[in-house]
C-alpha cells in the first residue's frame, strides 16, 4: 500500500486540496492524510514537492505505431497524394521501424503522461515492442481488403494476428478489432470480424469519413477515389455504402475515427447507436481533411474524444500538443468549456470508450495517475494552463507501480 499526499487533486474537472490518496494497484481510498496513516499504518507515504498536483493519466485511443519512422516522407497537404505517398514507401518506412523503433514511440508517449492508448496495428510488427510497454494497451488487429477473391486469406491472416496477442505475457493488454475503413474493406469480411467482436466483446473501432473523396466514393463512385480504386484494384464502384456500412454497428459501440464529412443524418446515426468519434485535430490539417465541427457533434449529442492518430499524420504523439492544437482550432468554441473537454477526452471519456477501468482520480480506479510540478497554485483556469504550458511530470505511476 502506497499514500500519497499532493497539494492539489485535479477531479471532474475541480481542484480539491487537503486531500490524500492511498492505492495499490487500483485508489484504495481518497481522505486527510492523517486519516489514511490511522486506516493503512504500513504504508508507504510518497513525498511531494510544494504545489505538487495529481491527476490522472492520459488515454490515447487511436495510434499507428507501424510508422512511426516517418518524418518527412509523406506528402501532406490533400488526403490522396498523402495516400499515393503511404502506398509508394509503406514497404520502406516499415522496414525501418524495428522494436527499438517503435518503443521510443511509445516511449515518448510515457514521457508526455500516455498511461494507455490504442494502438491500430496492420501487421503486427509492433506486438513485440508492445508486450515490453508500461503502458495498458488497447491492441486494435486492423482488417483491410476490398477484393471478394482476397477474403479467406485477409481474415485467416487477421485471425492469426488476434489469436497471437492472446499469448503475449502482459497483463495489461486487451485485443480489439479495427476496421479500416467503409471503402476499403470487404462486406464479407466486415461481417465476419464484427461477429467475433460481438461474439467475443472485443473493442472495435474503424476510420470513417475522413476525406471529402472517401464520401464522394461512397455516395456516388467518383471523385478523387475513381482513378484510385480503378487503376490500383480495378474496381469501379465502391463496395458498399455509407448506410449500409453503419448498419453493421448497430448494436455495438464503436469508435469512429475522424467522421470530418459525416452529416446531421449520420451523426444522429452515430448518436442512436452509441458511437463516439475519435477526433485527431492534426492529423485532419495535414491531410487537408478539415476541421471536425463539435458544435454539431454537441448538437446531436455525439460522444467524441481526442487522439494523435500516427506518426504517418503527425509530428507528435503528445496529447497536451494534440489539445492545444485543437483549443485553437475549434476558435468559435468557448475556451474554458473546451480545454476542460479536451481533459476528459483524454481521460474519463477515453477511458469509457476503451472500456479501461481508469481515467479519473477515483476509489476502485486503476491507479494511473500523473504528478505534475506546478510553478504557482492551480486557478479556476487549470485545464486551459495545463493544455497550454504543460507542465512538468515529475512522477508517473501505472497500475500502482511507478515507472
């Protein structure tokens, strides 16, 4: 049993002082100091820095580490040269992200306060690197495969992908599925890999509606996505449509990443069946995909939260960088309302969208809690001067253990 003792608490979104916390694995107990001493007499009191603040650790729910060797490869600017340029040096940016790779990527996420994410892997060329992380990881096997010819072999290689990670020795590690997206996958192997979701109660999630050409495809086989499907697969109309790709997730939450080009209609679809969207600010820009409209999200009461993305559509996987981004972004949204949103996205929010028993400072909560170095006591304004100045964390704990 450990106590500790910051000056500041930051829970649902306040500031609580005179406040201790003990734990083990999971928040034992949140009172007085002294009151916890008296209940747990052997425990461990951590000693904190004046203006010391603990809050909890931050969730990424979406991230490609397969390429996080990208740094000035791609083409941003427009979604399909991005996508030519991903195709022409996928086989090289793999190639030269080995486990020492990809662990620095995960390992800067440690060092920014990720203490769990998401990680949408292709291949699983990342689960070794995987299985080493601190990190509770959310391991999304993502399917992809337009062609009907292709869907025995795309699914057995799938299935041996998912079945793998069951045998990785790391407790904290939960399989998932990820689609890859409406125009790229199957409707045979769509259904096949959401049936052992539901069979199995697997996270899912799937890219949806992040370009104005994936729409155009969808709705009307053309635009930018015509040449693309008709010269590199040989296919002339999409594989399915909006509608009836979403009617495959009725009944199973899904996270839905980026939705930019979603309408009221399919926002109000979202809503009914319990989606949330995973918005990714930067990545959005540099693909030149535009910015998500919240307003309307709040408007049809869709639940959304916030992620990086990869390193593929990135300079960061920071999720202080990611919010501050995005506090600027969405410039017609409030500013304190907004970063105090922000926060829970990447905390109790994206903790519900995972199905992760943490995200907040709380008794029975997994303790994955950050400490933070305040340079003056935390005002009313906290959320919005931790997005902005982030600053510095000088203890990380996950699942009780400091790492």
């Amino acid at each position: 049993m450990n106590i500790i003792a910051p000056s500041y608490i930051y829970v649902d979104n306040n500031i609580v002082q005179n406040q201790a916390i003990a734990f083990d694995t999971t928040i034992k107990d949140i009172a007085p100091l002294k009151q916890l001493l008296l209940k747990f007499p052997t425990a461990k009191v951590i000693q904190l820095q004046t203006n010391s603040l603990v809050m909890p650790g931050l969730i990424n729910a979406h991230v490609h580490l397969e390429f996080s060797a990208n740094k000035d490869t791609l083409k941003y600017g427009h979604f399909l040269p991005w996508l030519y340029s991903v195709i022409k040096n996928r086989d090289a940016l793999i190639n030269s992200c080995d486990d020492v790779c990809v662990t620095k990527a995960i390992d800067t996420m440690l060092q920014s306060g990720t203490t769990s994410f998401g990680a949408v892997s292709s291949y699983g060329l990342d689960m070794q690197a995987i299985q080493n992380a601190h990190q509770n990881i959310v391991l999304f096997h993502e399917i992809i495969g337009s062609k009907a010819q292709m869907v025995d072999a795309l699914f057995n290689d799938f299935k041996q992908r998912l079945d793998a990670s069951r045998l990785l020795n790391k407790p904290n590690l939960y399989p998932a599925i990820a689609i890859h997206s409406p125009y790229s996958v199957h409707p045979v192997l769509l259904k096949k890999v959401i049936d052992i979701a539901k069979r199995e109660k697997l996270p899912l999630s799937a890219h949806f509606l992040e370009s104005k050409a994936e729409v155009d495809w969808l709705k009307q086989g053309s635009g930018d996505f015509q040449s693309f499907f008709n010269n590199l697969l040989q296919q002339n109309h999409p594989v399915t449509s909006i509608s009836e790709f979403l009617s495959y997730f009725e009944s199973i939450p899904t996270l839905m990443t980026h939705a930019v080009h979603a309408t009221k209609q399919e926002l109000i679809q979202l809503s009914n069946a319990g989606h949330t969207i995973i918005h990714c600010p930067i990545s959005n820009r540099l693909l030149g995909n535009g910015a998500l409209n919240i307003n309307e999200l709040h408007r049809h009461n869709v639940k959304w939260i916030c992620a990086t993305d990869g390193l593929s559509s990135n300079y960061t996987l920071n999720l202080f960088e990611e919010m501050k981004i995005a506090l600027f972004m969405h410039h017609d949204a409030d500013l304190l309302p907004l970063a105090r949103k922000l926060l829970n996205s990447v905390t109790i929010l994206a903790a519900d969208a995972l199905g992760l028993n943490s995200g907040e400072i709380k008794i029975g909560k997994n303790a994955d809690m950050l400490v933070l170095d305040l340079p003056n006591p935390p005002s009313d304004q906290f959320a919005l001067h931790l997005i902005l100045h982030q600053y510095n964390i000088s203890k990380v704990f996950i699942n009780g253990q400091l790492v």
